[in-house]
C-alpha cells in the first residue's frame, strides 16, 4: 500500500511517500542519518506532521520519521529524543515533579520539531527551558552538542532550523525545576481560568488542565472526529514589520527583536475572514477553524492544492485591505502559495 502524507500529517493532505524510514532510537537515527549521507536521494526529516504541508505530488526521496522515544531524567535536567511524542514529555516531567513545560501542554508533534519554530504558548517558550541539544550536521557529517545560543533564537517562531535541511535534531536536553507551583502565569486568559492574579502561580498540574481545557474550546487539542483540528495549528504567521503601514494602525503589536509582531488573527478577522470562513467558498473542502482564524483546516478530501489556493485566497485579501502579506508559519515542502 502506498504510504502518503495525507497519513503521516495532521492536516492529512500531501501525496506519495518515496521511502519511509522510521528509527526507533536516537542510536539507530544517527545510524542512518550517517548512512544517508551518501545518498543521492533528496531527504525530508520529520517528526509529527504537524506543523508541515507537503504537495499533492508528495515527497520522491526518503522520509526519516523520527520514532525514537528515548527519555531520561537526571535531577532537573530531561532529556529526551527526538521522536518522544512532545505532550507525552510534557506529562511525564509533571508526573515527575518537574515543573516549566506545563503551560505548553496539549502542543502536538514531537521533541525534536519544538526547536525548529520555537515553539510556545501561554507565555512559554521552548527555547525558556532549553539547556541544549543535539545536532546532526549533514553536510559535515558530524553530530554535535549545541547550546541554546546557536540555534538562532530570537525573532517570532524562528530558528537556524526552519526551512533548513543541513541540521537533524536528535535529542533535546531541558532544565527544568522540582516543585509544586508553576512558574508565574503572565498569560491573562489563563491566570483568569486559573482563578489567579497575573503573575500568581499555581499547581503545575491545575496549570497543565486550565491550558488542555482553553485549547481544546480552541480547537487546539488533535481530535480525529473534530475537523476543526486537521490543521498545522497556525497556517500564517504574525507578520513582524520594520514600520506598520497606516491602513494597520489598530492592529494589536508586540515588541520582537526584528522589529514589530503584529495580530495575523487580528488582521484576518478586520479583512473579512471570520472563524469558520470559506465553507462556501472554492469547492467546499476547506476552511477556517470556526474557534480559531489562524487555523486552515481540511474539511475532508481536501487536497493540498485546495489548501494553497484557499491560504492564497486569505493572503490576498489581507494585503488588498492592510498592504501586509501574511507569510506561512508551516512549513510548505513541494508546494507554494
Ligand atoms: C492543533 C495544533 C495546535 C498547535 N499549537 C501550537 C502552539 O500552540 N504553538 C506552536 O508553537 N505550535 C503549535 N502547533 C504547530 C506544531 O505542533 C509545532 O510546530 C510542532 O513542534 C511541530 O512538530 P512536528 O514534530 O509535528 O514537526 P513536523 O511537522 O513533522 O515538521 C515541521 C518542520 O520541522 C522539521 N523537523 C521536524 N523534526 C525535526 C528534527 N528532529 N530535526 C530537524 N528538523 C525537524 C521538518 O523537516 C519540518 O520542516 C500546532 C499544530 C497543530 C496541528
């Protein structure tokens, strides 16, 4: 049977896979990666699909799924593979008495795909609570251990790893602490449903169920049965600008390294794109996330094609009306829009 990424992605669009490979251990990933290196074949790492969107006509090469689940915890230090299912670390550093990634519970994919965009929530980043990782560089052929300050750091969801194929994360190292209170909550919709002032703390574990209960109202939390979740989470990301053009003087913004971070939710929703748009539109197989105007999903037999053109769609009318195109936070591999 032909594997494609409609299988292996969230989103569940994407064409053939040309060869799968899926290495159980961090061992046996640089086994291969080493291996490969050689290899005349193009090839795509990946971890959970869920932050990827690869064409119609799929991938020809070799795809190395990372499926290695090592994990292991020495005092606040953890460190896992990365192929460990990233909610799955989460849940177990908490059972453990580690606190710090609480807040970035219910994220899917895996440990080693949380570097690549820096991922976070909730006022949390991965890169909060990174103490250092390894790498595998392809083009020297040489695993290395890296600290966080090589990793490029800085600018919203941006890494030296995204839309890079020369590094292979293949294991995370975290510093986390032992204790019964989570760190400060500063995210003022959390602290509210926690019942808390901003900056007060809480149990990690009340923390961790106030965050599953706000993404799943968010659609946010994959649920096979909710088509609102076939997404890659945010298809667009907040656009950071070096000056923010007039016709967008209302939009929220946030202070980034690179310049100013604006609301892409807030500028969809004032171009005209509610929640839930675009059932009527095209041939009906996508459409926003009615809880969540970041996300495009695929309301069943959507191809990727079908994406694009809907993204493009969305983009276009967000720069006709604020002179700001929205870009991709997902990866597009075998696609453009
Ligand atoms: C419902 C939903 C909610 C989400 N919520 C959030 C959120 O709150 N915050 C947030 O930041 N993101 C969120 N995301 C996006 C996504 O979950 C994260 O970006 C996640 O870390 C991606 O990991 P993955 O293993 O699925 O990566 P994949 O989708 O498999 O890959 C994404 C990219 O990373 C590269 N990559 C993957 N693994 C490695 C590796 N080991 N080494 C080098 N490169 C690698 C791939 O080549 C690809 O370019 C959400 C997505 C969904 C579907």
């Amino acid at each position: 049977m032909t594997i494609t990424f409609a299988d292996l992605t969230t989103m569940r669009i994407g064409g053939p896979v040309g060869r799968l490979l899926a290495p159980q251990s961090t061992k046996h990933v640089i086994e291969l990666l080493c291996e490969l290196g050689g290899d005349e074949d193009p090839l795509l790492v990946m971890g959970g699909g869920s932050n990827l969107v690869v064409g119609d006509i799929g991938w020809h090469g070799t795809v190395v799924k990372m499926a290695s689940t090592d994990l292991e915890i020495d005092g606040d230090l953890v460190t896992a593979a990365a192929g460990v299912e990233w909610d799955h670390l989460v849940h177990t550093t908490l059972s453990e008495g580690l606190t710090g990634l609480e807040t970035l519970s219910g994220i899917p994919g895996s440990v080693g795909g949380t570097p690549v965009q820096n991922v976070g929530a909730y006022g949390t980043l991965t890169s909060d609570l990174l103490d250092s990782l390894s790498v595998y560089d392809r083009e020297a052929g040489l695993l290395e251990r890296w600290a966080p300050d090589r990793c490029g750091f800085g600018s919203h969801r941006q890494s030296v790893f995204k839309h890079s194929d020369r590094w292979v994360v293949t294991d995370v190292t975290f510093r986390l602490k032992r204790g019964t209170q989570s760190k400060p909550i500063e995210y003022a919709l959390l602290a509210e449903t926690l019942g808390i002032d901003i900056g007060g703390t809480a149990a990690p574990a009340d923390v961790r169920e106030a965050v599953l209960a706000l993404r799943r109202d968010r659609r946010m939390v994959l649920d096979p049965r909710d088509h609102d979740t076939w997404s890659v989470g945010s298809f667009f990301i907040n656009p950071v600008l070096e000056e923010v053009p007039a016709r967008a003087a209302q939009c929220p913004s946030y202070y980034d390294i690179k310049g100013v971070k604006l609301s892409a939710a807030w500028l969809i929703h004032n171009a005209g794109f509610a929640p839930g748009y675009g059932l009527d539109w095209g041939n009906g197989t996508v459409a926003l996330s009615s809880r969540h105007a970041l996300a495009v999903t695929n309301r069943g037999g959507a191809t990727t094609s079908d994406v694009m053109k809907f993204a493009a769609h969305i983009r276009d009318g967000v720069e006709a009306c604020f002179d700001i195109r929205l870009g991709p936070e997902c990866d597009l591999v075998n696609c453009s829009y």
